[in-house]
C-alpha cells in the first residue's frame, strides 16, 4: 500500500533539528479493490521469514529472534537440561569419590537433538583417533639428574610411585598370551616385587610353552609320530621294503605297533603282512626303562643316560637280538625283517590284517588252556637255559594264541640271569603265569614257587614270599661279586639276525 507523507514544520527546537509528523492519507475504495494493490500484499506475505531450525545453537550470540514461542519454550528447556546435567555430575562425583572403580550416569544425562549426529560419516572411531582412551599413559620421565623438584619436594626415579606407576606401563611389554588388562581410568601401582614376580612368572610360562610345543614335534605319542620318525618310515617305503602302511594295530607303555604290507629286499624274505614296532622316543610313560639295560652287560658300555634317544635306540636292537635268540631255539615269536633306529619291522602275527589275540582275550577251552600251560612252561625253561634270556614282562598280556600255540611277544626287556635282578624279574614272572593259569582252571598249575624251581633248575626253599626273596637276593648277591672279580664279561655278536639300516646321518 502506498504511503504519501506530508511533513509539517514545527516551531524550531534550541536542542536540535525539529522532528517531522508523517501524516497518512486515506486509501479510496477502488484502491483497494484493485488486483494490482491484492498481488503486492501477496509478495509481501511470502517474503515473511519462517521461524528459525529449531537444530541451531541456542548459545550462538544473543541476537536471537524472541517473538516465536517455540524458540522460547526450547530455551527454557535447554537451561533446564544443562542445570539437570550439571548436578547429575556432582552427584556423580560425590558418589564416586576416589574410589578406583567407579559408576557412570551418563545414561541418565539430557540430549538434546542437536547434540546427535545425524551423517553417519560424521561418526569417528576413537580408535582411528591419537587420543586412544584405553592407552596406558606414559610414565613421567625424570631427567638426566635423577630427580624433580627441591628441598622436601623432591622426587628420585626411586620415587614409590614413580616406580609403580612404570611397572604398570611396563606390563604392556608381557607376551600376548599374558592377559594384563586395560586399566582405563585407574592410577594403578605395581611395587617392584609384583612386578618382578608376574616378569619371572610370564618368563616361566613361555619356556613352558616352548617345551610342550618341542616335545610334542620331537616325540612319539599315542598313535601319532614325530617328523624324524615318519621320514624313516617313508624312506622304508621308497625303498621297496614295505608296499605300504596302514592303521595302528596296538599302543603300550613302551611303542606304537603299525600294520603294514610287506614288500622285498635283496638278500632276505619279506612276509607279505609285516608290523612296524616304533619305540616312544619319550621316557615319561616308562620311566624305569633303564633299568633293564643299564646292567645288561651287552650293552653296559654303549648306555648313556644323558642322551634319550640313544637309550630308544638300545632297546630297540636289544628286542632285535633276543627274538633272534629265540628263533634259533624254535621258541614260536615274530621275525624280523630290519631295524632302522627306534623302528623294528617284525613278521606279522595274525592273518588277513587281523592280529591274534592275547592270551587274555582269547576264548580257550579247558583243554586248549592246559595246552597253552604247558607250552608256556617249555618255553620259559627254553628261554631260560637255550636262551639264557629272562623275559622280565611275562603274562597274558605279552602272549599271543595263534594257530593253537602260544607265541611270545615284546621281549625288548628281557636280560640274562646275571643281570642283578635277573633272578628276581623271573620269580616275578613265574608269578604271574601261576595266577593266570590257576585263575583259568589248569588244576595241574604249580605255585610260582615250584615254577622258578622247574624254570632255573635252583632248589629255594621258602614257607613266605618275603623268605623266598631273601634267598634269591643271596644269590643275585653271590653272582654279581664273581661277575666282578672275574672282570668284564665281553659277548660276540653271536646272536645273528637281520642287517641294521643305516643312513648319513648315523
């Protein structure tokens, strides 16, 4: 609508200009009814502002536009929120107090709209940040001098504190198996006892690992071989000795026994089914093993026992030479093939993969029981007197029954009867046989007093157990002082039996 303004001059003013009166005039009818007059009202309504975002700063400048009644209920609400806030951290703060652990309220704080982000690319990792909340604080550094501060104020790098405080940085250092925690938000102190306590315990635990990691690579378990262990066996196959290996047949105290198919060799036979008797190249499970051959007299001068794996070795050619002992006196056990350090391969006792049982899981008759007593009786005088061996590790465990007869197995502790004990592992024995076979119904079973008296041709007498020791600890006693005044006993490799494999690094 346009104004006309007529100015009015008034009297003047000693103070200043005199101020003009704007008068309006009245608009005639057609004016207003006028589409020119409608379409200027109509710009000037939509150049009106709207009302201001209600997402802006609230704080910015004070220049704020008070006529909208939105803006002012959001700002009284946002003074409401802050002093809400404020005094929700106080409590917060007296709550906590110094305790250590504290309790957050946050989940209890006001936000407000303009406080969320709305872009999700506006949202920052504190992780991809410098300012990481969970990294452990450096400690404060003293100087050159070793110390801060003056007169009572001062403060040496052997500062209680100080020192607490970097044994804890000091933590991050630990192997990342140790788990130390994050510590966020604590002023822990470790004293230099602690500390050095968890180092020498984390220390401890790595070469604890390392030798669990070492053993289980470097030895020969329940079923499963060692690398060194499994190159010996692919090299028999390459060689043609064997066809292949299958599937483990048995596992003792002492070796692992594979089933295999024989293959052939220039000079001697091979069985079509052979075994594969690889020795446990780890002492734990049988750990007095060096007992039965540290006083064997064969192998009295190549014993150490600082070095394992040869003791491995030593047992396994022991078990060689005394099954050739035995098969020289028709004594029914395996044959052997060849010995390649811990891995003796045997002739295979059973037929198309399927073992012969043992003495204890076979179904005998009684009849078939008396016929095994008694082969089991020959043929401990034969091995006893043809052999000059002592099986050391007889019973129903270590006896086969195939095709009708009992075959003798795992006699790689057998001695001879001057060993020291020798006397004692053959009443042991004996013992063990005269309960089997008394315990199977043999009526015709002897004691195992009667038993050592056949077997060795000695005429102990005894009422107890304990008396009949005695006398053979005696005589163990006598054989062992002439074993030494008539000096070392020296054997030739009299006992025959199949080559030893060698490689280059023998």
């Amino acid at each position: 609508m346009d104004q006309i303004g007529i100015t009015a001059e008034g009297p003047k003013s000693p103070w200043g200009a005199t101020t003009s009166k704007v008068v309006s005039a009245a608009c005639s009818l057609t004016d207003v009814m006028s589409e020119q007059l409608a379409k200027q009202l109509d710009e000037e309504s939509n150049a009106l502002t709207d009302f201001p975002d209600v997402n802006v700063n609230l704080d910015v400048g004070e220049e704020l536009d008070t006529d909208s009644d939105l803006m002012l209920a959001q700002m009284l609400q946002m003074q409401f929120d802050k002093e809400f806030d404020t005094q929700l951290r106080t409590e917060e703060k007296k709550f906590n107090g110094d305790s250590k652990l504290s309790i957050s309220f946050e989940n209890y704080r006001m936000v407000h709209p303009y406080e969320d982000s709305v872009s999700s690319e506006e949202e920052v990792d504190w992780q991809d940040t410098p300012h990481d909340p969970y990294k452990a604080d450096k400690p404060m550094t003293n100087p050159r001098k070793g110390f801060t501060g003056k007169g009572k104020n001062i403060t040496t790098k052997h500062d209680e504190v100080v020192c607490g405080r970097k044994n804890t940085s000091r933590m991050d250092n630990f192997a990342p198996e140790v788990n130390v925690g994050d510590g966020l938000g604590m002023d822990l102190k470790l004293s230099n006892q602690v500390y050095n306590s968890l180092k020498q315990h984390c220390y401890s635990e790595q070469r604890r690992s390392a030798r669990l990691h070492e053993k289980k690579e470097h030895s020969t378990a329940e079923q499963v071989v060692d690398p060194k262990t499994r190159l010996l066996m692919y090299k028999m196959v390459n060689a043609g000795v064997l066809e292949n290996i299958n599937g483990c047949i048995s596992t003792g105290k002492e070796s692992v026994v594979f089933h295999a198919a024989g293959g052939s060799m220039e000079d001697l036979p091979v069985p079509d089914e052979c075994v594969l008797k690889v020795f446990k190249t780890t002492l734990n499970e049988f750990k007095n093993r060096d007992k039965y051959i540290k006083d064997d007299y064969r192998f009295k001068e190549r014993f150490s026992k600082l070095n394992p794996r040869k003791i491995i070795h030593l047992w396994a050619e022991k078990e060689m030479h005394n099954l050739a002992r035995m098969k020289k006196a028709d004594i029914p056990c395996p044959e052997v093939v060849v010995l390649k350090k811990h891995i003796l391969v045997m002739s295979f006792i059973g037929k198309d993969h399927v073992p012969a049982p043992k003495l204890k899981d076979a179904m005998l008759s009684s009849e078939d029981m008396k016929t095994a007593y008694h082969q089991v009786l020959h043929m401990m005088h034969q091995l006893y007197t043809e052999c000059n061996l002592v099986h050391a590790d007889l019973s129903e465990y270590n006896m086969l029954w195939h095709e009708g007869k009992v075959w003798l197995i795992d006699v790689s502790q057998s001695i001879e009867p001057t060993h020291p004990h020798g006397l004692e592992f053959l009443f042991r024995d004996c013992r063990n046989v005269s309960t089997f076979f008394q315990k199977g119904g043999v009526s015709e079973a002897m004691n195992p007093y009667e038993l050592f008296n056949v077997v060795s041709g000695l005429e102990l007498l005894g009422d107890s157990e304990a008396d009949f020791l005695a006398q053979i600890e005696a005589l163990e006693k006598m054989n062992e002082d002439h074993v030494q005044r008539r000096g070392k006993k020296t054997y030739a490799s009299s006992d025959g039996g199949p080559p030893l494999l060698h490689d280059e690094d023998d």
